[in-house]
C-alpha cells in the first residue's frame, strides 16, 4: 500500500524571494534594521520577519505567542485546552478558545455547515490527527456523521466560560488557529512598534503594514499544481492572504488521493471543482475559516457567498480545469501571468 504525505513550503519561498528582490533599501531616510525568524509550530513551518526599534522584542514576543497557542489548541496535545474538552467533553476554556468557536459558529452557520470544527473524529479516522492515514470503511464514517457531528454539539456559556459538548463530538481547530494566531502577532507587533513585517504561517501570510519603502508586500500565490509556476501575485498592506488547497495535506492510497479538507455532509476529502482558495480580508481568523469553507462549498456557492458578503473579503480561486478567477475588490493589486476572470458583484 503506497502511503505518501507532503507538506508544500514552496509559497513561502516564493514570498520570500519576491520580497527580497523587490525590497532593496534605497532611500536611507527610511532605512530600518530588519530581523527575522523560522519555526516549526502548528505542524507547519513559519517564518516572521519585521522592522524597526523594537524588531527582536517583538519577534520574541511572536514566537511565544505561537507556542502558546500552540499548546491550547493542538489536537496533537494531550494537555492542550482542545484535548482536555475533547476528553472531558465539558470545561472550563480561555477567552481566545471561546472566540475561535463563535468565529467558527458563524461561519459554519453562513456557509451551510461547510465549515464544522466538530470534524475532528473523521479527521482522526481518516488517520490525519495521527499521521497513519486509512480509507475507512463508509460505516464507519456513517457512525460518525449520524452521531458525532454538527455544529449544534458545541456549546457556549460565556458566563461561566465553559464549553460543552455533546455526544461524544470533538472539535479540531485546524481550519481556523493559524488564522488566528497570524491575527494575533499582528497585534503583538503592532504593541511593539513595528510597523513593517511580514508573517508566513504555512500557507498563511499576514502583512504588516508596507514594506519599508511604502510599497506594498508582494506575496506570491503558491501554485496548486504543475500547470502553474505560481498562480500570481497580490500586493498587500495590513491584511491576512490566506490559502487553502487539497495538495497541501493528502495521503495516496490504490492510485487515490485523499486530502485534509474534508466536506461535513459526506464525511469524504470534499470533491471540490476548486483546487485552490485565498482570502484576502483584514480578519485573519475568519478568512482561515473562510478559506476552508469556500473550498468545501465549490466555485459556484464559493462565488455566491462572496457577492453576499464582498465588502468583508476577496478571494483568489483556481478550479479543477486551472482557471483563475479574483474578486473585484483586489482587481489593483493582483497579477499573474496567466489569464485571468474578474467576478463582479
Ligand atoms: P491548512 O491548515 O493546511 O492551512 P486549512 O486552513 O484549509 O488548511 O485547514 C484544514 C484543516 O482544517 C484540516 O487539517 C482540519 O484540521 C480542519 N478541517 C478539515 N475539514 C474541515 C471542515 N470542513 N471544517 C472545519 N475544519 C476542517
Ligand atoms: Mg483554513
């Protein structure tokens, strides 16, 4: 049985060779010193770079913040804040733990059940929260389905700060933390002072600010297969670009492959005409959550969501016959060698 797992780092790379070539510092009226770090967290490889006075300081503070988060929400954990609830099924959780899950409510609600955090015992079936993937058999993804899922198995009390789940759910937050953590070290950065950087956390990037010449970052949209060398490039200012797509995680099994994202009605890696998503959107904790969703819900609800909500994000969508299509909102700032369509509201 063949079994292959790849994780693409390429689209930082890329990001990083982009910015570099195109960051040479001239003018040295606007000279700032510039630092930089990579870690392994989150499962995925990240890289941070920033500005500035107080550049080391806020990276270190970054890097904390990561393992921080890191060992709340980990479902590879077992003393993460995700895990214990997952075990105990009731607790008492953070602020931030409590923030995810109405994120992830509400999109779930505003997506038709697309985005579902309680996705975690297929995730664990199918053999992604272990690494030891398996096609189960449809019994048992049934057994999961009828029982252990749903959004309306998650409960909220504010008051008391405790979450509890019903029927043996279990939630992951792996379509949402990165999202949020990359929100959250904008922040952290913004406390320190720096006002240029750059953040990549696996496939997603948050850019603060400009670059320091005032030009915005140049951040390459990695490619979703070998049609493309890269989809194309969005210039960005103080915004999260955030991609999801089926060969970023995936085992192959009888010529088959079977990728992360998996669709909460059928249990299955959704079978997507969309091979690529990226929001684009000042809230980086939603645009994760949305990259995932639009990419179970397909181009055309993918598109009709967008026109209902436009004046909160953008998108860079690549379907199954390698077509390009962006939103209107990003028309300025997006280019790509490869022709592309312009949804318009
Ligand atoms: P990545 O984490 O590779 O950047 P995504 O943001 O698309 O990609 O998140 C995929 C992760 O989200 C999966 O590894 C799993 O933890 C979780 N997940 C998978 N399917 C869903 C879904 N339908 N709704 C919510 N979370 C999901
Ligand atoms: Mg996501």
């Amino acid at each position: 049985m063949k079994r292959k797992i790849y994780m693409v780092f390429v689209f930082f790379a890329v990001m990083l060779l982009l910015a570099a070539c195109s960051g040479t510092i001239s003018d040295s009226a606007s000279y700032q010193e510039e630092s930089s770090i990579e870690l392994n967290a989150m499962d995925t490889y990240m890289a941070l770079r920033a500005y500035g006075e107080n550049r080391n300081e806020a990276l270190d503070a970054a890097k904390t913040e990561i393992e921080r988060l890191d060992d709340m929400w980990s479902v590879g954990k077992e003393d993460s804040e995700v895990s214990i609830l997952n075990e105990n099924q009731e607790g008492e959780v953070s602020d931030e733990t409590i923030e995810l899950i109405e994120c992830a409510q509400k999109i779930s609600e505003e997506t038709g059940g697309a985005f579902d955090i309680t996705i975690y015992p297929l995730m664990d079936l199918w053999g992604f929260a272990t690494k030891e993937y398996q096609v189960p058999e449809e019994s048992s993804i049934q057994e999961i389905l009828m029982n252990k899922m749903g959004m309306d198995k998650v409960t909220v009390d504010k008051s008391t700060h405790t979450v509890t789940l019903s029927d043996g759910a279990q939630i992951d937050f792996g379509g949402v933390a990165k999202g949020y953590t990359s929100q959250s070290i904008a922040k952290i950065f913004e406390d320190y002072g720096v006002e240029h950087g750059i953040i990549s956390l696996g496939g997603n990037i948050q850019a603060i600010g400009t670059r320091i010449d005032g030009s915005r970052w140049r951040v390459g949209i990695e490619a979703p297969n070998d049609h493309f060398d890269m989809v194309g490039t969005y210039e960005a200012e103080d915004e999260a670009i955030i991609t999801s797509g089926a060969y970023e995680r995936y085992f192959e099994e009888g010529g088959k492959t079977y990728h992360h994202i998996l669709d909460p009605e059928t249990g299955k890696p959704a079978e997507s005409d969309l091979i690529s998503v990226t929001i684009v959107s000042n809230n980086g904790t939603e645009a994760d959550c949305l990259s995932t969703a639009l990419f179970v819900l397909g181009k055309e609800k993918a598109i009709a969501y967008w026109k209902e909500h436009s004046t909160e994000f953008d998108f860079i969508l690549v379907d199954e016959e390698n077509h390009i299509y962006i939103s209107e909102g990003i028309e300025n700032h997006f280019e790509s060698s490869y022709d592309y369509e312009e949804v318009k509201k």
